[in-house]
C-alpha cells in the first residue's frame, strides 16, 4: 500500500549525493532536524565511477534506517540513473525499500511511462517525475504527457519537478546571478507547466536555487514560487532549508480569510477588500489551511501568528 503523504508534506527538498560520508545522520533527521524530505541522487551528483560506492552507501544507509527506524525523519526518495538502475534497484529483495517514499525519475518522457509503471507496478513507490528535456518547451507536448498520466498514474504520482538547470541548459543558457528564474525563458515555462499540470490536479516543486550566497534572490524567487501555485523547492544547500520553510508560512490575514470562505453562508460577500466567492475559493482555502497546519504562520506586528499558532 502507498505512503499517505502529500505534496505540502515536501517542503525544502534537499538532494544528496548517494556518496556523502553523513547520508546515514541526514537520512535519520539527526543533522538537519527542520528537513521534511530528501533525495538520495545517483544520477547528476555522482560521477560514473563512483556508482559502486555510492551503491554500497545507499545500501548501507537503508538497511540501517530498517534497523533501527527514527520518527520523524524527512521523506526519503531516491534518483536513479536511469530505469535500467531503478529497475535492478526495485527488484532487489535485499534492498530496504520499505523505508523509502518513492522514486525521482529522471529526465521523464512520454516515452518512458510504460516502463516506469512496470517497474513499480508492485511496489509502493510513489513517483516525482522530472520534466527537464528540450520537450518541455512544447505545450502540445505537456498536454499529451499531463492526460497520460492523469489517465494511467493519476495515483502514482505524488509532485512533477522541474529541472531549472537541464532546461537553460537546453537553451545554451545559465541563470543570472542578479536575477530569479521567472524573469528568463523559465517564466514561460513554469506558467505553461502549471496551467497544464495543476488543471489535470499534478502538484509541481519548484526549480533549485543554485546561488547558494544569495538568501535574498532565494527569498523573492520563492515569493514567486508561491504566487505561481508550487510547492516545496528543491535545495541543494542546508543554509536554504530555513529560508524555504519561512517562505511557506500562512500570512495570518490569508488564513483569516481561508476560514471565513470555508464557513461562509453567504454565495459572495467582501473580505480585507476583496470580493471572497466560497464556490472558486474553497480550494485555495482549503490549501491554505494545509500549509498553515503544516509550516505555520508568518509573524505580523499584530502578533496574529503567535495567537494562532496557540489555538492550533
């Protein structure tokens, strides 16, 4: 039976070489207690000569998790290479797959659909497809991939992600460093993928912010990662985990407002100087009362956090 775990359960998602010397402590939630999910990458991160280490690492690391099992611990998912490796990974019966949420797979393609479904056609692995070839430029394209999935892994399917770096790289391009993602091609691109995926009921996370020195572009790119409908975001460094979670605070005026459509008796009515209509506002409503349960509520001079973090 799959994991009950949800997109808002995501948060920062840090990725992990499968080589690091302390995957065991970042697996168990020792050295990084805020973290709430985790990639173990044997993909990009690590050199091909290294996949024997860093299979025996993965191993090691799983077994020991079995053992001696810690709650919480973050959400672990790993990257394989390819399906070849998820494929040998999945059937290893010696491999302790029971404690991890799912796969992230990489480079994913129409294509590939019927063979991931075979691979984890008997586990409880859920998926975190990455969209980040030249395709993804192509709304037709998405359109194609979204239905599919929607018709076939609909229930597999936990978050797409969005590979920043591979789709600039397509384009021959690297992000500034004095500017967030949405202001290149990217802003195109996560737009379309929302509007596609998002209407079909997908979650998306949101690209890495690889300027590890930078917390303020981190903090006004996260602030248009929330406006464009994405949750969670990948991190690649522990100084951004902190960062991620307080972008994904409720301000307490949105949470005020959530209650109120949620119990409303009226069909429209005017709320902090807008127009509130509880039958196309009940999802946002409902979503924002998930994240305040979940990351809290951002401080206001009022001290509104505080009085609702207390009541909760």
């Amino acid at each position: 039976m799959m994991e009950t775990v949800t997109p808002n359960d995501l948060g920062a998602t840090l990725y992990v070489p499968a080589t690091h010397p302390q995957l065991l402590a970042i697996a168990r939630g020792e050295k990084y207690p805020e973290l709430l999910s985790m990639v173990i990458c044997l993909e990009d991160a690590v050199l091909e000569r290294d996949i024997p280490q860093a299979l025996v690492n993965l191993r090691v690391t799983l077994a020991q998790l079995a053992d001696s099992p810690i709650e919480p611990r973050p959400l672990l998912f790993i990257r394989p290479r390819h399906p070849d490796m998820a494929a040998a990974l999945v059937a290893d019966s010696a491999l302790c797959l029971n404690v991890v949420t799912g796969l992230v797979l990489p480079k994913f393609t129409l294509a590939d659909l019927e063979r991931w479904l075979a691979i984890t056609a008997h586990s409880h692995l859920r998926w975190m497809p990455t969209l980040e070839d030249a395709r993804v430029y192509d709304v037709a394209q998405m359109q194609l991939l979204a239905e599919a999935l929607h018709q076939r892994a609909a229930d597999r399917v936990l978050a797409l992600r969005i590979g920043g770096n591979d789709l600039m790289s397509v384009l021959g391009l690297r992000r500034s460093k004095d500017h967030t993602l949405y202001e290149g091609p990217l802003g195109y691109v996560i737009k379309m993928l929302v509007s596609v995926f998002g209407s079909r009921g997908f979650a998306l996370t949101s690209p890495v912010c690889e300027l590890i020195d930078s917390p303020d572009m981190l903090r006004q790119e996260l602030k248009q990662d929330i406006l464009h409908g994405l949750v969670g975001k990948t991190a690649i460094h522990p100084s951004q985990i902190p960062i991620i979670h307080a972008a994904l605070k409720v301000a307490p005026r949105d949470y005020q407002e959530a209650l109120r459509i949620l119990n409303a008796d009226s069909a429209v009515f005017k709320s902090d100087g807008a127009m509130c209509e509880p039958a196309t506002h009940v999802n946002w409503a409902h979503r924002i009362i998930q994240q305040g349960q979940k990351y809290g509520y951002a401080e206001s001079p009022s001290g509104e956090a505080e009085r609702i973090n207390h009541a909760g």
